[in-house]
C-alpha cells in the first residue's frame, strides 16, 4: 500500500516538490575517539527473506557532519590504525538525521578500543541507539559501549566450572549449578564438547561468570537490554 501511494504521489508531482521526501534521503553526523576514523559503509538489504549486509563503499575519514545518505538501515564498520575495528549500525528514516547524540547530551563520539583490549573470541559494542524488540511496540533505546564473548559457552568450559567447584570443596555448589537432570559426578557433556552449554539456570550463569572474572578480567552477565 504504502509503494502504490508513494507511486501515485510521483506521478502527480509535477513540480518536484515532494521529489526530495519521496527520496527520503537523510544524513549521517559521526564523531568518533579517536578521530581520522576510516568509515565503510554495508547497507542491509533483503536475501532469501535474511538482511544481509551489503558494501557501499567508503565515506572517507571522520569526524563526518551531516553527510547525505539514502534513507535505510546499514552497518557502518570503523577503522584505524592500533584500534580494533567496530561495527557500529544506524537507521536513517525518511528525511532523518542520525546523529548518535546520548540522552539528555553529552559526547557524542563513538570509541574506537585499542586492539590489544580486545581478544580474538570477544566483541566490543560500543554505545548507542537501537530498536529494542523486548518491547511492543519496539522502542528506541540507548545502551553504553560493553565487550562480549564472541560465541556461547561451551559443555567443556562449563564442566571446567563444575570440577574447580569440586576441587575447592564445593560439590554442593556444583550440584546446584549443573545442568538440569545432572549431579557433579555425571558427564555433563550431552553432545559435541564444544557445542554451546544447555539446561543450566541464572545462578549457575552468574556463578560461572563470577567465576571467570575471578581468574582474570571483568565478567558479568549482559542485561537484557545488552
């Protein structure tokens, strides 16, 4: 319906002054920490009913301030020199203006990680906006920059859990953070060692996560949000 109207409304704009709406073209601000930023764009675009992104090209180095971009949704990845690179998505509605301004103001600049901050099997997230399909109808939300595991938790580095807990003494805590249906002396691995970890529950999760961070590092649980 709303391709028949858009077409309806071209033919019937004879004097181009809806020309400019019907394109929707919007713009991109982007400030980045640090700045001479290389920033390529991917456009998402439909494949076999997935989104995919789609390389555009290079909108050369930032900081950008309100550089033209067709209205739609795309990956921007961002690159430099001793940084690890971040991928960094935006929406430009119709005639809009992405900005990535934080609520209520402040610094805008997305922050790039130095690379060594970054391990090969984590992902960095930096700050920003994004529709949140918690909620319905999906609302626009802020969430800050955080790191995060590349893939799930495995069988065999959550049976490496469950036998630390043993080996300190703590075969009660093992038994009540293995999976469902498991006690500690019983092989935890229902399937391939490396496939993701199942039937555990949210204080087994947070156990192990506490456990992680206790031998290095600053792990947690994500939010929902996150």
């Amino acid at each position: 319906d709303a391709r028949q109207v858009a077409k309806e409304l071209a033919l019937h704009d004879r004097s181009g002054r809806f020309t400019p709406y019907l394109r929707g073209t919007g713009a991109l601000t982007l400030i980045t920490d640090p700045p001479g930023v290389e920033v390529r764009v991917h456009r998402f675009v439909f494949r076999d009913r997935r989104l995919v992104p789609e390389a555009v090209g290079s909108l050369g180095s930032t900081p950008l301030v309100e550089v033209p971009l067709e209205m739609g949704s795309y990956l921007i990845t961002l690159h430099a020199p001793g940084r690890a690179p971040v991928r960094y998505p935006v929406h430009i509605g119709r005639g809009g203006h992405w900005r990535g301004q934080p609520p209520g103001g402040g610094d805008p600049a997305v922050w790039l990680p130095p690379a060594d901050r970054i391990a090969p099997d984590e992902v960095f997230v930096p700050r920003g906006w994004f529709l949140s399909g918690a909620e319905r109808p999906p609302q626009r939300r802020w969430v800050e920059g955080f790191a995060i595991r590349r893939f799930p938790v495995t069988w065999r580095e959550y049976a490496t859990f469950l036998a630390a807990l043993i080996a300190a003494g703590r075969e009660a805590d093992a038994e009540a953070f293995a999976p469902r249906g498991l006690g500690p002396g019983a092989d935890p691995v229902l399937g391939h060692p490396e496939w993701l970890v199942v039937r555990i529950n949210w204080y087994g999760a947070t156990a192990f996560a506490a456990w992680l961070a206790a031998r290095g590092g600053d792990w947690r649980l994500p939010t929902e949000l996150e």
